[in-house]
C-alpha cells in the first residue's frame, strides 16, 4: 500500500535515549528540559525570534484569535484544511471568504483589499501545500488597514523567501507538527511571533493563564508532553536530508508529467519550496475520479487535499469562490514521502498518463 504521506521514523534507539532524559527526571510534561530544547533549537534553525511549542496546529490558531482581540469578521481563504475555518467559528468569528490564486492556491491578495469592510478585524491566510501567499502585499494591506494578520503557515517549515523563513511574517504565525507533516514530533504545532509582548501573552495562555500559583490571564492547555519533544528533537536531526530527498522526488515527478495536460505548481526563482506536497489539477472532477479509482486499484492513495471548497461546507453561509471551488473538485496531492521509490513515481505518473490520453 502507498499512501499519500508516510510519517517519517529516526531510529527507535535515538528516540528511546533523548526520551531517557525526561524519563530518568520523571519530568514528562509542563515545559519540561525536552521542550525547552527544541524550542531553543527550532527557534534557531528557523531564524525566528519567539517561537512556542504546542499541542497542535489548530489550537494555535484558536490562541492566535484570542490574543489579538478578534472577535468580528476575518477574512480567510476557502481553500485549505478545515481547521482554518474552524477555529474562526471556534472563536466565535465570522469567516468572509476570499477566491484563492489560479497559479499558487493561496488567497488572492488583490481581492483582500476589495473585501475589507468596518467590521473586518484580521486576515488568515494559508501557505497553501507550504508555499508563501503574498506575503509583503498582504502585511501592506493589513498594516494600512489597520487589521491584524494571521498565517496559517501548517505546511510550511522548512520553506524560505529570499532567505527569510515563511514562519516569520505577520502578527502570528502557526505550524502544525503533526505525524503527517514534513517536521513532526507526532502531535504537535508552535506559533511564532515577533511581538514580546504578544509571545509573553500566548506563552501564558499556553498553560492556563498561570505561573506558579498566580493566574494572570485566561487561558487553556496548550502544553505538549516530552515524549513529543523528543520525538521532535531525534527528527531535527534529519530535517535537511527530508527535504533534500523530497526535492529530489518533486523533481523527478515534475519531470514525468511535464509535458502532459495537467497544472502543476510552478516555484518562483526567490522562493526555496520544502517540497511539503506534490498537487496536480486535472481538466475536470469526472478526470481526477478516474485517476483516484485507478490508482486505489492498485492500492496507491493519493488525497483530495483540499475537498471541499470550505465555503462550501454544510455549516457555513455560502460565499461564492469559482476559482477554489474549481481547484479543490479537480485536485489532487501524489504520494511524497521519505523512502518513496522512483518505481513507484514512474508507475503513479503512468496511470495519469494513460488516464488522460
């Protein structure tokens, strides 16, 4: 079976002796030695200045609202994982819809700035598959507007543009570092600001609102465990070699379907791409079931990622987007993983290809 991602493993005993740190302190959560570090160390490999570590991605999201006051109208992208959406609605907020980019998958900037009205409070955008929205537009756009920005930036580690982390832009950025993600540590996410005073605020929400035995502020428990920590300490080690091997299979997907009647991601020269994900968009939904049935023959897994349109989802207020609703009913991601061979890339590539012709 091949499926659309495999999680990435270190060797059991290199995880088995980081977790011996936190086991031989009986010390396996609330900020223990091993978080700490890999905050210490992820902080410095993605040359950011306050990043947290934290449960999961969508719960840094939900503390990214919370902080920066939202409470109104935010306008987001309809075309991402279902967490973008939900945590607006978790927070009581309104998501407004903006039509995505036909060439990059991200909101369309352009468009931003046409649906911000008195009530609009923030903008949440996604790096769609981890490349970058308009990044330097959309911090304009905020800025003179007075509005906060938000990046949901899930996908995203490891992607730079020119020279700068993607995760180092807007008020808050969040990163989810769940199992299936390029950087895991099992479950897990960070949020990332450049604020003190906002990092000192989320950091506290992060833990009940509390140090010691004082409460300062509402919060909830954001905290993640050593056992993740280690998990993501053993898996940094590797991080480069991860997505030198993906780029590798990128290109040579690229490579195989080329020349054939597919869109495919196209990276701009200034931007170094993690290579998080590999999506194709066919003609037509009635082509992609085809391929989908096909390859699941076979027992090959690609994902509709992302399905639906989220302004299409039963429980919220449709918002016409034609452009996500088109891209998310004729797209899907091909496997991509540490250890996928090429056979297995030739043999994907040539079930599409015969699937079109």
């Amino acid at each position: 079976m091949i499926n659309v991602t495999k999680t990435f493993l270190p060797p059991f005993e290199e995880y088995s002796t980081m977790l011996k740190r936190a086991w031989n302190k009986v010390w396996i959560t609330n900020n223990g030695e091993l978080s700490l570090e890999l905050e210490r160390k992820l902080t410095y490999y993605l040359g950011v200045k306050n990043l947290k570590f934290c449960s999961n991605g969508t719960v840094v999201l939900q503390m990214a609202i919370k902080a920066l006051n939202i409470s109104k109208e935010v306008i987001t992208t309809p075309f991402s994982y279902v967490a973008t959406t939900n945590a607006i609605l978790w927070e009581n907020c309104k998501p407004i819809f903006v039509d995505i980019n036909n060439e990059n998958f991200c909101i369309d900037a352009r468009k931003v700035e046409k649906a911000i009205t008195p009530r609009t409070q923030a903008i949440l955008a996604t790096h769609v598959y981890g490349y970058p929205c308009e990044v330097d537009l959309l911090e304009r756009i905020a800025k003179e507007n007075n509005i906060k920005l938000i990046f949901d930036a899930a996908h995203a580690f490891g992607t730079t543009i020119n020279n700068r982390s993607l995760l180092d832009y807007g008020d808050v950025s969040t990163c989810s570092f769940h199992a299936t993600k390029l950087f895991h540590t099992g479950e897990g996410g960070c949020l990332i600001t450049k604020d003190d005073i906002l990092f000192a605020q989320l950091s506290l929400m992060s833990h009940f609102g509390h140090i010691g035995d004082e409460y300062f502020s509402v919060g909830i428990n954001a905290k993640n465990s050593e056992f993740h920590a280690a998990m993501g300490l053993c898996n940094l080690k590797y991080i480069d070699e991860i997505i030198g091997r993906r780029k590798k299979q990128w290109k040579y997907y690229w490579t195989l379907l080329k020349d054939s009647d597919i869109q495919l991601l196209k990276v701009s020269p200034d931007i170094e791409y993690n290579h998080a994900y590999f999506p194709v968009i066919f003609r037509s939904e009635e082509i992609l079931l085809k391929v989908v049935k096909r390859l699941n023959g076979i027992n090959i897994f690609p994902r509709r990622y992302f399905y639906p349109a989220l302004n299409q989802l039963p429980f919220i207020n449709y918002q016409p987007c034609p452009v996500a609703e088109k891209i998310a009913n004729s797209a899907i991601c091909l496997p991509l993983f540490y250890d996928l061979e090429s056979a297995d890339q030739e043999l994907i590539s040539q079930v599409i290809l015969e699937e079109l012709n």
